[in-house]
C-alpha cells in the first residue's frame, strides 16, 4: 500500500489527532477523525443506514489545507 501523508491536525499536540492520507494505490482516502457521538449519527442515520463496516469521523475545517492537498493527489494535480 502506497499511503502518502498529508498531515495532523495542526492545532493539536501531535498526538492521536485526526490525520489525512491518500492511498495511491487503491485511489482512496483515508481519514483519521474523532468519532460521531450518537446525536451525529442519528442525524446521518436520516440520509440513510450506515454499514457496519463503515464509520462517521469528524474533522476539523482547520484541516482544509490538507484534505485539498490530498484532492490535488487524487486528480494527480502537484501538491504545493
């Protein structure tokens, strides 16, 4: 797996704090967030189910800088 790293939460200690990668080879995101408390998912719940084998994560708007860092990847765009 070719995951590629795009960076923490800046505004955090270093440690487990939301994170974003890309994986190169299976053209995915990955994300790293803080878990949805129950209001959350219940109100992702009304859009539809939520398999088991997926998850709702936050992640701050502070981290803008690096999900479009990992877009740019995905659309093989250089990442500045």
């Amino acid at each position: 797996m070719a995951l590629r790293s795009f960076g923490k939460d800046p505004e955090t200690n270093g440690d487990h704090c939301p994170t974003v990668w890309f994986d190169e080879d299976k053209q995915e995101f990955v994300f790293q967030g803080w878990k949805a408390d129950e209001a959350l998912q219940a109100q992702c719940l009304e859009t539809g189910p939520i398999p088991d084998t997926e998850a709702v994560v936050r992640l701050p708007a502070r981290m803008v800088q690096q999900i479009r860092e990992a877009c740019n990847a995905a659309d093989g765009a250089p990442v500045r």
